[in-house]
C-alpha cells in the first residue's frame, strides 16, 4: 500500500508530511511525494525547490520510509492532480495539510483541501498545523 | 544665453510638476511604470494603450504626459527586478540584464544587482534627462529649416529602420508595415475629400480610430498572446543577502567596478534612443558586449558567473535610451519605437503638434514634462530598492485573473470613448488579428508605425509633389532629403551586417542576421 501526501515547503506542509511519516511507519507503507502548483503565476513559494524536496525526502527517509516523489506543474488543478496521482498508484490513503482560509478566498479561488476530502475514493487524513500552545 | 533661458525654463517646468497634482500623476505614473516593468509579457506601450481612452477626460494633457513618460521609464526600472531575481526578463530592455544578473543572484548577490541596475538607471536617466534638456531646443529650431520633402523622407526612415531591426524576418516586417499603411489611409483623403477603402459605409468614412488600432493591437493582442503561453513552472526569487541601507547595498569595490559602465552605457542609450533603432534593445546589448570586452582586456573577467559590469552597463542603457527616444519624439514629432509610436498618439488626441513648433507653442508642457522626468527618476530611486519586496509580489498574482482583467479594461476603456458597440467589436476584431500576427511572429511595432505615421508621410508627400508641381524628382535633388532616403535604403541592410562583414573578411558568420525582439 502507498500513502499519498500532498507536500508544499510551508508550516501545513511539513505538517502532513510528519503525520505521513507516522501513518507509514505504522502501517508499514510506502510513501508517494506529490509536490505541484497551479502554475498560472510567475513565481509560487509552494512550488518545492531541490533543496526543499531533498529535505522532505530526508526526513521521510529518516523514519525509515520509502519514498517516491513527483513534482509537475498541474494544469490549473492541483486538486485533481493529486486524485489523479490516488487513483494511478494504488493510494490507500491521502494525506493533506489544512490552513484556515476566508469565504472569501475560497469563493474566488476554490479550496483544494475541500475538494479532495469529498472526491477522493480512498480515506483522507487531515492536518492542522500545531498552534504555539500545544 | 541659450543656457540660461534654458535653465529658466527648466525651472519654470519644476515648478508646475511640483503641482500636487501633477506631482500625483508622476507617482502613479512610475509606479504603473515599475508593475508593468516587473510583470513579462506586460509592457509600457500596452499600459499606454490601455489608458490612451481614459486620457480623453483629460482637461489638461500634462498630467497625461507626465503619467505616460513615468510608465516608459518605471518599465525600464521594473524590468531589471525579474531578470535579477527569476531570470524571466520582464521587458526586452532588461534581457541583456539577465545574463549576468541572474548569476549575481544565485552567488547570493542579488542586492547587489539590484542596487547597480536602480542606481545606475538613476544615475542615466538624469544624465541623459539633462543631454535632453540641452539638445531639445537646439534640435527642435534645426528641424524647423525641414521642408516637406525631408519631413517625407525622414518620416519613410523612422518606419523602415524600426521596421528593418525589429523581428526575426525583414519580409513579415515589411508585411507588417504595409498592413498598418492601409489601415491608415481608410478614411476620407485628407487633401480631395474622396472616400477611400470605406467599401460604402458611412461608419468608416472617419477612418478607423488610432485609439482603435493601439488597443486591439498592444492591449487586446498582446494579452491574448502572453495569455495563450499560460502555464509554465513556476520559479522561485532568488534570496535577497541581508544588506544595509545606508551604502546602498554595494560595497566600495561594486561601486568602482559600476560608475564606468553606468556612464558608457548612458552614452550608447542616449543616442540609440534617439535614432530609429526600436528603443532600448540594441545599445543594451551593445553595452552588455562592450562591458565584457572591457573586463577582458583588464583581465578580471568575471562574465559568465555574475559579473557586476554586465548589469550596470545595459540598466543605464535602457533608461538613458528613454531620454534619447523623447528628442525626436519632441522636436519631429517621429517615434523611434513602439511605444513611443503610442505616445505620440497621445500626443495626436490632444491637439499637440510635436514638431519644432512645440517649443515655442506648447513651452509649459515641454518643460514640465522634462522636469517630470528628474524627479520620476527621483521617486524610483526611492521606491525601488527599500520596497523590492513588496514589488516582487505581483509576480504572485495568478495570470488568468490578470489578462481578464487587461482585457475587460480595454473593452470598457474603448465603449467609453464612442459609447458604441461597434467600436469595441473593432478593436475585438483587430485584437485577434494581432494574436494571430504575433503567433506567426509577425512583428505588431511596424503596424502602428505605419498607422500613425503613414497619413502624416502621405500629407508630406503630396504637399512636396503639390509644391514641385508633380515634379517626382524632389526627393532626391535636395541634399537633406537625398541623404536621408539614401539612409532609408541602407537602413534595410543593417541586421544583415554580421553576414556581411563577415563574407569580407572570408569567415563563417557567427548569427546569419541581427535579430531584436519586439519592444514592448
């Protein structure tokens, strides 16, 4: 069984990227690295550079996990990118990095989040990062 | 005391941009100037083109100008940000720039690029602000000796070497002016009063607006055409070194190394700038190429891996080339590239005859326009290295929200000025004949040209031939005219040059023709 985690170098992303590495120690899973963006702007910050990648890559490797990673630019989609890389690679599980976003954000511009947890076929397993006070 | 009623002049122009309003328009003007600059594929003659329309509520066309003069040159500005720090040039002006300045900023320098190429644009732009200053008058009261048929021949110049040196085929270039040539003679003949290519309806007995054509060609073609290369893999800026404000970002070494090339570089974009040579292309690579030739010979040759030379020289060579541009815009009314082209439309909708009349009739506006420039140059000094930032941002913006944007603005910008759905539909019309023209890389610099000044060369024309009686011969009995067809002819030949010198030399040529991209 494969898990998928949908990575981005930002605080959510290195949150779900933790809770991969403990679901697929726990289960004895492989892990599938998807990084992407919309690439519709000039420059985006969640587009993982090699040395963001080579990191996430480390510390996946570091709980003893193996590790595929795919990086490509989603044709405006990412959410259905990620579904799409679910569905080709024997995915048993999909795991996300949540961040609080406004209506109004999410009425313009969509919430992929939202979109895969109600579209996936497999579970979807959820983070929030850690608040200061835990 | 040619000097000194200069200098008063000069001071009379500061004092009315110092006008808050005025004031006003230089800021939003430069800072419009410096977004555009930052964002490829958006340039300063589809920003003009965008606000052309909005400029007929204008009571007063200074404002206009000062707005229009800040966007070309806060472009030149903003253009060196993305060559810097993504190695996406952000106009065809700042490509030279990102040759070495990408490499400035992968070694961790990217401050530093960023400091020479807004240090060196101000230090050229208010050197060849005050060439400008100087050479205007002189120059305008030259042309006044001009007869119709050297206003003919140097109108055929400015079309044919923009034409020659823009694109990657003399042929589609040509094609390209011939298309812009007819666009303009629709309408009643200015001289008979005979309609011409109306095909019957009234609605095209006026001609069809410049407005019209510059904005379904810069704003409505060129959005569709950068809107149809959407998806690419997102880059990310390079790192800003921590640096301190108070040196300015260079050490005293940068500095050493920068002023020469500032200075060499303001003395090839001046005069660029000022003959028909499409703008800032060519003397910033020139520069580019003199900068490294220089290095070499010192035998610290650091090109290829970041040099700092290779940034100041080509900055202050595009942003010197502005001013350059504006001398034959003032004094004969003849743009050297596009988007000057879409400044002088400007210039048509107000009534303002560039020429050297302008001085005498139009001193105030001349005068505050210059003076708008030194302290244009000013503010993006200011602006541009404290808040790079917050500039860099917009490169965030997702392009499709972007170009639908552009777009319903020049559809509005256009129904504004007739009120009629039929005037957009034009601009719709000519919009998707540029995509498709710039798809087959048919250059879109020469249709304009040949739009704005076409019915001006046919008027010289036909008042020369009027004058001589029909007599063809005056063209080129007159020396002045004589010579500046000669130019015209040889002026086909330049991007050839390489090929050529190198048959005499009985080498193999190293490019089979000189090729500058669109300017934009």
């Amino acid at each position: 069984m494969k898990i998928l985690v949908g990575y981005v170098p930002t605080p959510e992303g290195e949150a779900a990227l933790t809770a991969a590495a403990t679901e697929a120690e726990l289960r004895g899973a492989s892990i599938l690295l998807l990084n992407t963006s919309r690439g519709d702007a000039y420059i985006d910050a969640r587009y993982a550079n090699a040395d963001e990648l080579a990191a996430a890559e480390a510390k996946l490797r570091e709980h003893g996990v193996e590790v595929t990673i795919q990086q490509a630019v989603s044709e405006g989609d990412v959410a259905g990118a990620l579904l799409k890389a679910a569905a080709a690679e024997d995915v048993g599980l999909i795991v996300l990095g949540l961040r609080r976003r406004s209506p109004v954000g999410k009425l313009i511009l969509g919430s992929t989040a939202q979109r895969v947890l109600l579209e996936s076929p497999v579970p979807v397993l959820a983070v929030k990062v850690p608040s200061p006070h835990d | 005391m040619i000097g000194l009623s200069v200098f008063g002049e000069l001071m009379h122009g500061f004092s009315a941009v110092l006008e808050p309003m005025n004031l006003l328009w230089a800021i939003l003007g430069v800072t419009l100037g410096m977004l555009v600059g930052i964002l490829p594929g958006i340039g300063p003659a589809l920003t003009i083109a965008l606000l052309l329309p909005i400029t007929f509520n204008f009571s007063d066309p200074i404002g206009a100008f000062i707005m229009f003069a800040g966007i070309y040159y806060g472009a030149m500005y903003g253009g060196s940000t993305t060559s810097i720090l993504i190695n996406t040039p952000g106009e065809s002006a700042s490509v030279a720039t990102a040759i070495e300045g990408h490499k400035m900023a992968l070694k961790g320098r990217a401050r530093a690029a960023l400091a020479t190429a807004a240090i060196g644009s101000f230090v050229a732009g208010t050197i060849s602000t005050v060439l400008l200053t100087f050479v205007a008058k002189p120059i305008g009261n030259l042309a006044s000796h001009f007869q119709a048929t050297d206003y003919f021949a140097i109108t055929l110049l400015a079309m044919v070497a923009v034409t020659a040196i823009i694109g990657h085929s003399l042929v589609r270039g040509l094609l390209s002016l011939v298309v812009g040539l007819f666009i303009g003679l629709i309408g009643l003949d200015s001289l008979s009063g005979a309609p011409r290519y109306t095909f019957g309806t009234l609605r095209l007995l006026d001609g069809i607006d410049v407005v019209i054509v510059i904005v379904g060609l810069f704003a409505i073609g060129e959005t569709l055409h950068v809107a149809s290369k959407l998806r690419s893999t997102p880059e990310r800026p390079a790192v800003l070194e921590k640096g301190r404000l108070r040196t300015g970002y260079l050490n005293k070494s940068d500095w050493g190394r920068s002023w020469k090339p500032w200075l060499r570089g303001t003395a090839l974009g001046f005069p660029f700038g000022a003959i028909p040579s499409g703008g800032a292309e060519v003397p910033t690579f020139l520069s580019y190429s003199i900068e490294r030739r220089q290095a070499r010979k010192k035998g610290h040759d650091e090109f290829g891996e970041g040099a700092i030379e290779g940034v100041a020289g080509p900055e202050a060579a595009n942003n010197a080339s502005f001013s350059g541009v504006l001398v034959p815009l003032l004094t004969l009314g003849l743009p050297t590239s596009a988007t000057a082209a879409v400044m002088l439309a400007a210039f048509q909708i107000f009534n303002v005859q560039p020429g050297p009349q302008l001085f005498e009739d139009e001193s105030t506006l001349v005068w505050t326009l210059i003076a708008s420039l030194y302290i244009g140059n000013l503010i993006l000094l200011i602006m541009n290295l404290p808040l790079i930032q917050i500039w860099v941002q917009v490169l965030k913006v997702p392009r499709p929200l972007l170009y639908a944007g552009i777009l319903v603005f020049a559809c509005l910008g256009v129904y504004s000025l007739s009120g009629s759905g039929y005037e957009v539909l034009m601009a719709l019309v000519i919009g998707v004949v540029g995509f498709f023209m710039r798809k087959l890389d048919f250059p879109i610099a020469p249709v304009v040209l040949g739009v704005i000044l076409g019915p001006a060369m046919e008027e010289q024309f036909r008042r020369s031939l009027v004058i001589s009686n029909g007599d063809a011969s005056v063209f080129v009995t007159r020396p002045l005219s004589a010579v500046i067809i000669v130019l015209t002819v040889l002026a086909l030949f330049v991007p050839y040059l390489p090929r050529i010198v190198a048959r005499l030399r009985g080498t193999q040529p190293t490019h089979d023709r000189l090729t500058f991209g669109e300017d934009d």
